[in-house]
C-alpha cells in the first residue's frame, strides 16, 4: 500500500471572524493533500479550531454569551470557510471536544510523571494577543510585541510550568539531523538562532479562569493554551482512542502553520513529545502572511479581507489560484482585488479559458466531437508536456506550489503557441492534411488533459470540470497523477464544449 500522509493546518481561534491569511493556509494545506492523494496515498487531513483562549474567553463575554454557546458558533463559521474554500478535510477538530481533553490530561500526566512539570514563580514579558512571553531582547523598541506591535505587559504569576530549558539540546540535534524538520530554510535558520541562545521554562496553567481543561493533580488550575492546543494533532487521528488509525498516522508528515507561531511547533512541541515519549513530526512547514496591499490586517486600521466575500464574488477556484500562484510559497504576499481580477482576466480567461473553449470547439467542429484517435501522438510535443510534469512533480514535492502553477502555465503558453504555429483552422480545409489535423487535435486535447490533471489540487472544481468536458467523468474522486504517464487517454473520447470556464471580468463595472 503507498504510504499514508498526514497534513495538519494550524487550528485557528475562533475570537474574532476568519480572514483571507487563514483562507490562505487552508488552501494551501488542501492543495498539498489533494496532490499527495493524486499519487494515489491514503490521506488524513485534518484542521480545527483553538477554543480555550483568553482572548476567546474576552470575546464570548464582549458578545454577552458562554464561552461555549460563542464557540460553537464560530467554529460553525470556521467550518463553513473550509467548506467554502473547498478543504477535502478528514476531520475538524475542537479543543473543547471530550476526546481532546483526554489528550491534554495524558500529556500533561506523562509530562508531570517525567518531572518537566513544576510548580513556580514567574515574571516576564508577556503579550496578551500572543497568549504568550517575550525576552526583552525580542521585544521591539517600547516594549513592543514583535507580532502584534502593541505593548507587552509585565506579568507575574504562580503557576505551573514546563521544562522547556532541559530540551534545548535535544531539539537542536533534532535540528541538525533532520534538515527538512523544519522548512524554508529561513524560518529552520530563526529557530536555530533561538536555540543557540538557550530556552526557558514556560508556564503552562492559569489559575485565573475556569474556561479551559484542569490540570488531572491540580483542579484549581487549567491547561494553558499552547499545551492543550498542540496536542489536538494527536487527538486528531484517534491517540488514545483509535490505535490502528493512529499507528497508521502519526508521526504526522506536515503541520502547516504561519510564521508567528513557528517556534511553538518547532520547540515548544517537540519539547513536549519528547518529554511524553512520542514520535515527532517530520515536518513543519511555515508559510509567510498574507498583508492586504502591503499593509497587516487589523480591526483598527479596518482593513480586513472577508475571504467569504471574495469567493462570493470571484468563486472559490480564482481566489485559490490567485492565492497560490501570487505567493511565493513561505514569503509574505499580498491580496489586492486588483491584483486579482488582473490574473483572473490574463492567466485564467485568457491563457487557459481560451484555450480551452478554442479547442474543443475545432474538435466540435472538425471531428463530430470526438477526439481522433487514428493518427498517433506527437513525440516532440509529448515530450513537452512529460518534462512540464515532472518540473512540476518536483515543485510539489518541494512544497512550492506557486512554481508547479508556474510549470503548469509554461505548459498552456506551449499549448497556445502550438495551436498558432499548426492553424489547425488551415489544416482543416485541406483534404491531404487530415491526419495532421488528426494528431494536432490529440495533442492538443492530451495537453489539456495534462493541465486539468495538475490543476487540481489548486482548482479542483475547474479540474473536474475540465476532465468531463474531456470525456473523463471524476464523479468526486481524485485524478490521478500516474494517468499522465501515458500518453493518448484522449483518443476517441467525446468531449462537450460547454460554456466558459472563466467568463472575462470587466473591471469597469
Ligand atoms: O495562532 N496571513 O491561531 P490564529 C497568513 N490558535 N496566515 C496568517 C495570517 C495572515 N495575515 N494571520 C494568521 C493561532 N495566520 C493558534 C494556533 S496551532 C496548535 C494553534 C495564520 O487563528 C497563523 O500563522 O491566530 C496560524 O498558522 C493560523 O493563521 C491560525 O492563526
């Protein structure tokens, strides 16, 4: 059996209403499950959302509400997002979910038996926002959050805390015998920076509100956000609960997160599972944030993205490939409508609408709807589309998804080109070419195919549809990478020219 892939995203909290950032990392964390699923390997994937917060618990009061009655409303509009943005998800986690608070309580058990539990006195720098302590030297001027640029607080507490500063070694050898552990290089490289200059201890309980899960020796105090919110990827393919699904899973292939929380995946969790006496993950792949037109969303400044609006506007597949083609994969990128209705209209009505309908439409009008099937494959252009897959094969392989789209276009340019370099038009009106007219139709129609196949992981929706109006019925399954291997699937299929794919927008209007 191939080997089974597990992909997590961060799990979001749910204070304040989901945007285009987290529209974002799903969709990315889709588009890797769905390619892995296209090499045909059995899949989890899982997300979820981060309930026990104390900003989750100041929102649920600010609306007037229980934090729970709160949560289960928004994790409803996390869900929908996924749904919206077309996330073929395994399961959807929430940390206030009976099975997750067996979870923490065993970590935490495990954790306190090993003695990397303790209870004590601290004082430090802390971010409210963050949920989390500062050094001073990583505070900016003023007592800067360098996330939030708002001031930290100085706080002290009496509470439990974990001995993050007895692994520092550990996790800097795992740093140097796994380089992929954690990637791009530059996020692994801010993190080895961070190790070398030593990692205290962390608190990890708060005595000061009921909303969380209670410590198993300890009822007066719960469970601090990071510990009981890590450990949902382990909740998540049935630790403790479902051993088969778990032994087939876990250690998870990828967690997918943004750039702020990278040192909690990349130190605090391995810590953590180490100190536990469970496998580490293989991978943390850290992708950059999404400003709107260069600037970091915020409430205040009231610039927010409403990713549901977007897909309302735009459809779900034009925001995905915008989103994956536009940044450069663990970059920061940008979201401007106008940068987005500039690719829908070139990359996407243009270079592949067009395309498409041309085609189908000669092969309408030529061949009664039926792609030829007599007269052999171009090896030249063949060998085209087979190098623009596997310079596609190895993007996806080294998570950069904007480079694979970029192959993939590189392969509808050719199509585009060939199609005025042959006339197929010119061609057809000579009775002595009609087997070149033959061939130039199956190549076309096959460089097609190769197209819908690669796009689906970033346009499933185009890529089905694509596939169908090619004679290749999905009936919501998964294309399959290996078909590509073999050239010719085309011939003699029926296709169905249907309307635009992608109908131009006038930005006028
Ligand atoms: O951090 N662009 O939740 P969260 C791209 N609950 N990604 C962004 C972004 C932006 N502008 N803003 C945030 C949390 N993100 C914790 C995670 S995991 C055990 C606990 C990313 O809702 C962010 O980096 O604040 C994170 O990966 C995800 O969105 C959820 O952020």
């Amino acid at each position: 059996m191939s080997q089974p892939f597990y992909l997590t995203t961060a799990i979001s909290y749910v204070n304040a209403k989901p945007h285009v950032g987290h529209a974002y990392e799903f969709i990315v964390s889709d588009a890797i499950c769905r390619y892995r699923r296209m090499q045909g390997r059995p899949v989890f994937f899982l997300s979820g959302v981060d309930e026990h917060s104390a900003t989750v618990e100041k929102a649920a009061e600010e609306a007037g509400q229980h934090p729970r009655d709160y949560c289960d409303y928004m994790a409803e509009v996390f869900l929908n997002l996924h749904r919206l943005t077309g996330s073929s998800l395994s399961d959807f986690i929430r940390t206030s979910e009976p099975r997750h608070h067996d979870t923490t309580k065993e970590l935490l058990r495990r954790a306190y038996a090993k003695g990397d539990i303790y209870k004590g006195h601290y004082e430090g720098w802390y971010c409210f926002s963050c949920e989390a302590f500062y050094l001073a030297d990583d505070l900016l001027d003023g007592e800067l959050c360098p996330v939030h640029k708002k001031k930290a607080e100085w706080r002290q507490e009496e509470n439990y805390f974990f001995r993050l500063s007895r692994y520092a070694e550990a996790i800097k050898r795992h740093f140097e015998e796994h380089p992929d552990f954690n990637v791009p290089v530059m996020y692994r490289n801010e993190m080895l920076a961070l190790l070398d200059r030593g990692l205290q201890d962390i608190s990890i309980s708060r005595s000061t509100t009921r909303w969380g899960i209670t410590l198993p020796w300890d009822e007066s105090n719960v469970s601090y956000v990071w510990f009981d919110a890590l450990s949902n990827y382990l909740t998540g393919v049935g630790f403790l609960k479902d051993e088969a699904l778990f032994n087939t899973y876990w250690p998870a292939d990828v967690h997918v997160i943004g750039k702020d929380i990278n040192r909690f995946h990349s130190v605090l969790w391995p810590a953590m599972l180490m100190s536990c006496d469970i496998a580490l993950p293989k991978m943390v792949l850290v992708h950059g944030f999404v400003y709107h037109k260069g600037e970091k969303m915020s409430k205040t400044i009231g610039n927010i993205v409403d990713p549901v609006s977007l897909i309302e506007q735009y459809g779900r597949d034009p925001l995905r490939y915008f989103l994956l083609r536009e940044i450069a994969f663990g970059q920061d990128g940008n979201y401007s409508e106008d940068a987005l209705i500039n690719r829908y209209n070139a990359d996407l009505a243009n270079d592949l609408g067009n395309l498409f309908s041309r085609v189908l439409a000669m092969i309408k009008k030529y061949r009664e709807q039926r792609v030829p099937r007599t007269a052999g494959i171009d090896g030249a252009f063949q060998e085209v589309i087979s190098k623009i897959r596997r310079a596609y094969v190895e993007s996806m392989e080294q998570y950069a998804p904007h480079l694979a789209l970029g192959a993939v276009w590189d392969l509808v340019s050719k199509a585009n080109d060939y199609v005025q370099k042959q006339e197929p038009w010119a061609l057809a009106k000579d009775p002595n070419k009609k087997d070149d007219l033959d061939r130039v139709l199956l190549n076309l129609a096959e460089a097609l195919r190769a197209v819908a196949v690669m796009i689906h992981p970033f346009m499933p929706g185009t890529s089905e549809e694509m596939l169908k109006r090619l004679g290749f019925p999905l009936d919501g399954g998964f294309p399959l990478l290996k078909d590509l291997e073999h050239a010719g699937l085309c011939a003699g299929n029926t296709i169905d020219v249907g309307a635009s794919l992608f109908p131009r927008i006038d930005k006028t209007k």
